[in-house]
C-alpha cells in the first residue's frame, strides 16, 4: 500500500523523549525543593508553624505546576517539533496505512483470501431505486467539484456495472460520480463485499488520495447528529491519533474534521437498513444534504429498506448522483465449490451428497443456501477443521429432513447450530460450549434491548446492569459523605462532621446518579490556561482566604484550581483527555483503548489524591499531632483518587460492571479474554474499537431466545 512508503511518520520527533523526561524531573525537582528547604529549617529552629506549613504546601505544589505549564505553552519548539507538522495529504497516507492493518487482518478471519472464495455477483438494480444515468455524465462533466477523470474509464449505462467477485471497485470507477449503492437481501454479504472493496480501494490509492473509511451505520442516530459529525466521532474512536490538532492554517479542531473537510475520507456506509425505520428516510436526506460536488459514497442496505426509505409517501427520494446495484443470490455451483473443495478428502466431501443434489432444485434448503450467510454457516457447522474427525460433527444430510418444511426453518437451524460447531473440540479452548453460549446470549440480549444496535463497546458496559447508576450513587455518597464526616467530625465536632458528611455525600451521590458514562480516556496532555481561569480561582481562594483565613484560601484555591479545573474546564492544569499526540499507523483495539484509559485514570487519580492528601493534612487536624493529620490526608486522598477514576475514565465503572455481572453468571470473569477468543472463532467481527456479532441476524435470533 502506498501509504506505507512514508518516511515522515517514523522521523516524527517523539513527544515523550528526553526534553519531556528533562520536563519531569524538573517538575519533581521543584517539587521535593520546598521540603528541603523545611528540613533545613527543622534542623535548626526543630518546629513549624502552622502557617508557614501551608506556604510550603503552596509552594511544593505551585512551583512544578508553573514550571509544567510554561513547558506545555513552549512544547512544540521546546521538543523541537515543526509548528506545521504533518501536512493532510501526509495524515491520510498514515491513516490508510492503520486501515489497511485493521481490515486485512479481518478480511483472513472471514476468509477473503481462501483457495476457494465465495464468490458474489451483482447486476444493475431496478431503476426507480438510483438515479438516470445521463445527468450523472452531465454532473460530472460539467458540475463543481475536484478534477474527474477521464470519460473513457466510465460506463455507457447502468447495465455496464454488472460484475462479480472483486470487480466492485472497477464498478465504482466507473460510476461517473463515484457514488454507488449496493443493495442486497439478508445474509446476501454486502458487509463482506464491504471489507474487500476497501482492501481493493487502498491498493489502488495513489499517495495524498481519500481514504476508504467502513463504518456501520447502526451507531448512528440521524435524528441527533449530522452526517458529518457522526463521521468525525467514528473516526475518532476507530484511530484516536485523528484528534491531534490538524495542520497550521486549518481551522477545525481535530485531524479527523481536517479530513473530512479536505474530501480525503471516502464514506463507506454499512448497513442503511440498521437504521430505525422512521429515521432512514432522514438519514438519505442527511446524505444528500452532507456530500458536496466532488466527494464520492458508498452505501449499503437491504433492497426492501431502501426501497421504502428512498419512496415514501413524502418523496424524500433516492441519494443522488448515485447509481445502484443489486446483489445476487448464489448460483448452485459456487455453492457445490465452496463447500465441497474445502472438504478435508472424498470421505468429507462425499457427506455434502444429500444436500449438493437438491441445489438446483426448490427445496428448503436450495433456497436457505442461496445467500453468502447461510452457506459460511452451514460450511463452519459441518466442515471438520485440520485436525478434527468429520464423525464429531453433525451430517449435512439433515438439512434435507423432511422435518425442515420450508426455508425460515432451515436458516434457523443453521443459526442455532453455529455457536455450538464453533466451541465445539477445540484442545485450547477455555469456555464450555454451555457456558460461552449462555453468555453470548446475554450479550445479544444486551445489544437487542438496550444498545438497540450492534456495537459491542466495553465503555457502555454498565448499561448491562439494572440501575447501575443509582446503585453507584448510592456507593459514592456513601463513601464521600464518611470520609467528609470523619474529617470534620474529628477537627470540628460531631455536629459539624455530620452536616459535612451529610452535604458531601448527597452531592456526590446526585452526581454519580445523573452524570453520562464517562468515555475512554486515551492519554493526558497538559495545555495552558486561559487568563480568565487564572482570574476565577484566583478570586475563589481570595474569597476562602477572607472567610477561613490564609490557610483556607490557599489550599481552597490550589484545590479547586488542580482538582475541579478538568471538569468544568477553568482550571489551572487543563486536562485533554484526547491524549497526547498519538500514531497514526495503529488502528484503535479495544483491549489497547481499555488499557489506555486504565493507565490514564490511574494516573489522574493518582494525582489528584496527592494534592487532595496534602492539603487536607494541612487544612485539617492543625491542633492534632502529625500522626492524625497523615491519617486525615490519607482519607483525603483516596476518596479524591477514586472520585477523579470514577468521574474521568471509563474503566472503573466498566469493571465494576463487569464483576456484578460475572458474580451473577452472565458473564465470564475474563470478558475481554472471551471477546477476543469469540473474534478469533468467526462469532465476533472487529470493527474499529468495537465489537459486533458475525451478523446482524446472529444476533437478531441469539437476543430472542427464552
């Protein structure tokens, strides 16, 4: 791939070389001075005031975040990177680079580049369902947009795009405007089509060319969100580097916008028919709407969906400048050489006699093994794999059974069956076959009645669990208030511990219960603040200094200032939870995604318990010996570390979740261990930091069982 040929992407200066580690000792450094300083001065006078502790709290504190804000202002010339970075054309060559990893890799797990592929043909779909095809020529010949290429590459009509096998992306280069919708029935592969088409598109790409982005169209929500932004959210969570800031001279805000807005991302839309269907029609408006002159589109979709999407009574019509195809069923030969030549030898072959003769025919099972689906299912159930006797599995003769009386019933077999053939004799398999299937129909379930989509995301994991959030409001009130009350109670009295505790813990409690889920963090990036927050915490700790005293105004001020600054985005450490810059060239996985975001909430909440520690051992516990101030900034500080985890990253709730739900048997203990082994199996498809069910049907009658 071309984009591979790049050799900006490994001289990038590393943001965390040595100036950065240089920063952080610096950092550390200022931090230790302070206490140096005391010890000094204990050594000779052997005590400390009460006061000027405080200012050697502020000082320890104050002087490294000075230092590391000034150092995040200077960063790009400090760690010597270029202020222009990389330009566009360069981020979609490492962009197609991470694409072309992440959908090779899936394309081996649905066997595109087996021996014997099953081959999928498609014709012209009816011609109420695209546009005429002489405005198409007109448009591009004529009409705004970027270079077209030559006439002689474009086909005379419709009936020119027939084809089959890889020829999908010779059929959307010759498609005038280069927008084609690919219509087909369930299970008939579009998806699969799908995945081969970007391979294809991105060993034709040219450097500084529009990479082929596959995104299923299920997450989306065009009632709430354009088409554009959805595309840039997409973006951003498949490949995290995109939110780097984009070129000097760009105005958007993330790479992944600069993208889009440059037209160097080719939208391939999966799964139209995914959509509510009372929001389709506005999703094709949102498409027509969206592209402009120039920009090319593929979507796919159910024939029948499209057909009422794109014709209802309100005439929203079809997406324009697109012409469509249509998916055909299998013929019986590609059917009898794929699962025959695959075989291991003539005994196994031989099993497929019952079934391969009734194939031409109208028989139940000749019509269930007309769709792409159907056949993959019926070769994993009855195929024996290297290694495994064909007598351990069940015999191919069955679907013949006159107990199967029409096509619905065959399908349903063959979706039943899958998951045990999937489990079945596997000498490195950690899951019974009972087990593994109770729990992928848990997460069918899961999908069908709460996500109502097929998104497999670890962050929306506590969803699963039955009013989590008021369960973990209770919890966090809970602990909040008792800390706070303690704290109080021991310094002030017990009717002062009670009020704090009381105060703390409903307004911790009613946060818990009505914040959003938090997203995964990937990566903290110091930024400088504004002078309007330096002004706002600078007054809030001038106002606690005149009510409380100095001690009180500085440590108010120095913790409201670290601590609430992430939050409510005034403070004087502005936190990016967009992370660092980041490479390009590696696709997003949802195990890396959860490992980023555990070491960034560690990291936080680490942080924050620090500070929250030490200035509640200085703010409290002033007439107590040291011992009980420890205790107090021990207290302190935990609650603080783990309100900051809980509040910033998603991992704690998503493990708080996970154990309920393992407790309860719904779940395996090792969850993303059992996704990944599901993945490796053909049950799970990976798309992007996601995962979905080999099908939407899979997981249509996997969420409807009893």
């Amino acid at each position: 791939m071309n984009g591979a040929r790049h050799p900006n992407r490994r001289r990038r200066p590393d943001p965390g070389g040595p100036t950065a580690r240089r920063d952080g000792s610096v950092a550390a450094s200022l931090l230790l001075l302070p206490w140096a300083v005391a010890l000094l001065v204990v050594h000779r006078h052997h005590h400390l005031d009460h006061a000027p502790m405080a200012v050697l709290f502020a000082a320890s504190l104050g002087l490294p975040s000075l230092w590391l804000m000034w150092a995040a202002y200077q960063g790009p010339r400090r760690y010597n990177i270029p202020v222009t970075g990389l330009s566009m054309a360069q981020v979609a060559d490492q962009l197609a680079v991470a694409v072309g990893a992440q959908w090779s890799a899936e394309a081996a797990k649905r066997r595109l580049h087996d021996t014997h592929p099953l081959i999928v043909s498609w014709t012209a779909a009816d011609a109420s369902l695209s546009e005429v095809w002489d405005p198409l020529v007109e448009l591009r010949t004529r009409g705004s947009g970027r270079s077209p290429p030559s006439a002689k590459v474009w086909s005379a009509g419709p009936d020119d795009l027939a084809g089959q096998g890889g020829a999908l992306v010779e059929v959307l280069a010759r498609v005038p405007t280069g927008r084609l919708v690919v219509l087909g029935e369930p299970g008939a592969g579009k998806t699969t089509l799908m995945v081969r088409l970007v391979l294809d598109l991105l060993g034709r790409r040219a450097d500084g060319d529009a990479v082929p982005i596959m995104a299923s169209v299920a997450s989306w929500n065009p009632a709430a969100r354009d088409l554009r932004g959805w595309l840039v959210a997409q973006l951003l969570t498949a490949h995290p580097g995109l939110a780097n800031p984009p070129p000097v001279g760009r105005t958007e805000s993330t790479q992944a916008e600069a993208l889009l807005a440059a037209g160097l991302i080719l939208p391939i839309l999966d799964g139209l028919d995914e959509i509510p269907e009372q929001l389709r029609s506005l999703a094709v408006n949102w498409i027509n709407e969206t592209l402009r002159p120039g920009e090319r589109v593929v979507v796919t979709c159910r024939t029948r969906q499209y057909q009422d999407a794109v014709q209802p009574s309100d005439g929203v019509g079809v997406i324009r400048r697109a012409a469509a195809v249509q998916l055909r069923p299998l013929d019986a030969e590609a059917v009898r050489n794929y699962l025959c030549d695959d075989s291991a030898g003539p005994v196994a072959r031989a099993r497929w006699d019952p079934v391969l003769k009734v194939l031409d025919t109208d028989a139940p099972v000749a019509r269930a093994l007309r769709t792409p689906l159907m056949v993959g299912l019926a070769h994993a159930i009855y195929n024996p794999r290297p290694g495994e006797l064909a007598g351990t599995f069940g015999e191919p003769a069955e679907l013949c059974s006159p107990v199967l009386a029409d096509q619905t019933v065959v399908e349903s077999l063959l979706l039943d069956a899958f998951l045990p053939a999937a489990y079945l004799h596997s000498p490195v398999c950690r899951w019974k076959v009972p087990d593994a299937e109770r729990w992928l129909v848990f997460v069918a379930r899961y999908l069908e009645r709460t996500i109502t989509g097929p998104d497999l995301a670890w962050w929306q994991l506590p969803l699963a669990v039955p009013r989590f959030a008021a369960a973990s409001g209770v919890v966090a009130g809970a602990a909040i208030g008792a800390v706070a009350g303690v704290i109080y109670g021991l310094e002030f009295g017990i009717t002062a511990g009670a009020v704090a505790g009381a105060v703390a813990g409903v307004g911790s409690g009613a946060v818990a219960v009505f914040r959003d889920l938090p997203k995964p963090v990937r990566g903290i990036r110091l930024r400088p603040p504004s002078l309007g927050s330096v002004a706002f915490w600078g007054c809030v700790g001038v106002v606690s200094a005149v009510v409380g005293g100095i001690v009180s105004g500085i440590a108010t001020g120095i913790v409201a200032a670290v601590m609430t600054g992430p939050g409510l985005g005034f403070g004087a450490w502005v936190i990016d939870q967009r992370g660092a810059p980041l490479d390009l060239g590696s696709a997003a996985r949802p195990v890396a995604i959860l490992a980023e975001d555990r070491r960034a909430g560690t990291a936080l909440g680490a942080l924050f318990g620090v500070v929250a520690g030490a200035i509640t051992g200085v703010l409290f516990g002033a007439a107590a010996g040291l011992g009980l101030r420890v205790v107090f900034g021990v207290m302190a500080g935990v609650a603080a570390a783990v309100i900051c985890s809980f509040a910033f990253a998603a991992w704690p709730s998503y493990g708080i979740a996970r154990i309920w739900l393992a407790l309860r048997r719904r779940l395996p203990w090792s969850l993303m261990s059992f996704l990944a082994d599901a993945h490796r199996r053909g049950v799970l498809r990976q798309s992007g930091a996601v995962y979905q069910f080999r099908h939407i049907e899979l997981q249509h009658r996997l969420g409807t069982r009893p």
